[in-house]
C-alpha cells in the first residue's frame, strides 16, 4: 500500500501574486533592477553595440557599421525555506486555509528575498555563508574598488565610486547600501542650520533618493553575520540594469506531515507538521565594470 507523505497547498491568484511582487521588499536587487522573464534552465541573452552615426559629406561614400555583440549567460540557483508547525495547523477547515498559507508566506518569504542578494551580491549559501562555487557570477567580483578610510564623509568614497563607474562609460544611478554606511550619510547634517543633507534618503530597501542616486539599504549588502568570511562591503553603486534576473520556477509551497525533512526531527512525534517554499531564480551580469564596490579597511562587523 502506497504511502501519503505530501499533500500540496494550492496558492490562490490574490496570495501568490503579491507574494512575487514583495521580493523587492527584501532584496536591494530587485528594488534597484527589473527583473525578467526567464524559462528554467541556463540561459543567455545578447545586446548589440553598433557604435555612432557616420557623417557623409556630399558626395562621399558611406560606410558599413560594425556590429559588436555581447552575450549575458544566466544560470538557475534554487534556494528552500522550511519552517514547522504544530499539527492544528492540519486541522484547520477550508475556509481558514488561506489564512494559514498567508502566516507561512510572512514567514518564508522575507527569507527567500534576501537570498536573492547573498546570491547575486556575493554568491553564498545564506543558511552557512559559505561560497558556492557554481555562482561565479556576482558583484562582489567587480574590480572598481574604492577602500573608505575611517575618517571620510561618507560622500568621499560615494564620488570616487561615481568616478571609476564613469570611467567605464557607465551610469552610477543606482547605490546599494549596508547599514553602517547608509547611518553615516543619515547622520550628516548641514553645519549652520543643521538640516538633514540628504532629506529624501530612507533607511530601509525602499528606493529613495541619495544625492542623485537610487538608493536601497539592506543588511544583505555587507552581509555581516551571515557570510562565512567577512566581505568588508559597504555599499555598490553602479547601473544596475546590468544585472539580469528573474524567476525561473514559481513558488512552490508544501505541507509535508510526515518524516523528518529538515533534521529536526520525526515530524508525528514532535506533533509537527513541516510548510518548504521553493524558488529558483535565475541571473546574469552583464559587465561588472558597470560596478563600483565601497570597502571597509577593517571589518565591518
């Protein structure tokens, strides 16, 4: 006789929809780039480059144009949350099981946003911090690298930053934060009337505006405290569209209410029931000279 180890939780439309949409709520990535549709699997993309426009004079000949191509390869990455519950959970009746599903969404997908980030910014597992060799592509990788001396306005190394962005004929208009950092510019008040000198700028992944900067704050940015070997990180300013992700696999919930699918022990004799949400992105950059990393000369933890 077969046994009943999984029983799938249908996501309503109204649920599963907003849950997609409250990924840029935890990730600088997704607040600070558009994501894309993307098909499971590794994928790729090209932009053409075919310079500027040829001026002929009268009677001249005209030219052909070189077309330069680049390709942006994207890989897919899974990443899982587990949470358990006790068994009244199952017993819930149906007019209550959205409510259920909405508490396991709070819980999971706040998680599953940042990983976004640990992958994209600096290719982690986030649930050990260490580095997973197949994510080869990430931000941290970018060689424009500006180290903030302790005694700097936070604006110093920001410029600087612009600078070398610039220098590679990108647009700096995106800034990816990590607290510490985005305290500093918080902090900096005007010496005569001691108004706030950047008024728009939040603290949270919110896009505000940072002295004409898209601005995002996030701890997954330094990711103190969660990677294995610490990334000296403050802050990533570049243009960010260079960063191509999407969704490769919905989101996938399932109720499992029986065995022991994370180590934590026999489900029926704890009186648990276990709730795994799934994602699978998928992501690609385009040129990380597009990118500018602001470093810390010490830790930052």
């Amino acid at each position: 006789m077969a046994t009943f180890t999984t029983q799938q939780l249908e996501l309503p439309d109204e649920i599963l929809q907003p849950w997609l949409g409250k990924v840029k709520y935890g990730s600088v990535i997704a607040a600070l780039s558009n994501s894309m549709p993307m098909l499971f699997g590794k994928g790729h993309s090209m932009t053409f480059d075919i310079g500027e426009a040829e001026y002929v004079g009268e009677g001249v000949n005209k030219s052909g144009s070189t077309i330069t191509p680049k390709i942006v390869r994207t890989a897919p990455f899974k990443f899982q949350k587990t949470v358990r519950w006790t068994d009244e959970v199952q017993w819930a009746d149906e007019d209550t099981k959205v409510d259920v599903i909405r508490q396991v969404l709070d819980l999971i997908q706040p998680a599953l946003s940042r990983a976004l980030d640990y992958g994209i910014i600096h290719g982690i597992n986030p649930s050990t911090g260490a580095t997973v060799s197949a994510m080869t592509q990430k931000l941290t990788a970018a060689t424009n690298i500006v180290v903030k001396a302790g005694t700097d306005k936070p604006y110093v190394p920001m410029d600087a930053a612009d600078a070398l962005v610039l220098a590679s004929r990108f647009v700096p208009s995106e800034f990816a934060l990590d607290p510490s950092l985005a305290a500093q510019f918080a902090a900096q008040r005007a010496i005569q009337t001691e108004q706030r000198l950047y008024p728009d700028f939040q603290l949270s992944t919110t896009v505000s505006n940072l002295d004409g900067h898209r601005a995002s704050v996030s701890n997954t940015v330094g990711a103190t405290g969660v990677a294995a070997a610490d990334s000296l990180l403050l802050g990533i300013i570049g243009q960010f569209n260079a960063v191509q992700w999407g969704i490769q696999r919905a989101i996938g919930i399932s109720m499992i209410p029986y065995g022991d699918p994370d180590g934590g022990g026999d489900l029926k004799r704890n009186n648990q029931v276990a709730f795994r949400a799934e994602v699978v992105y998928g992501w690609g950059i385009a040129d990380l000279d597009a990118f500018a990393l602001i470093k810390s000369p010490t830790p930052v933890g």
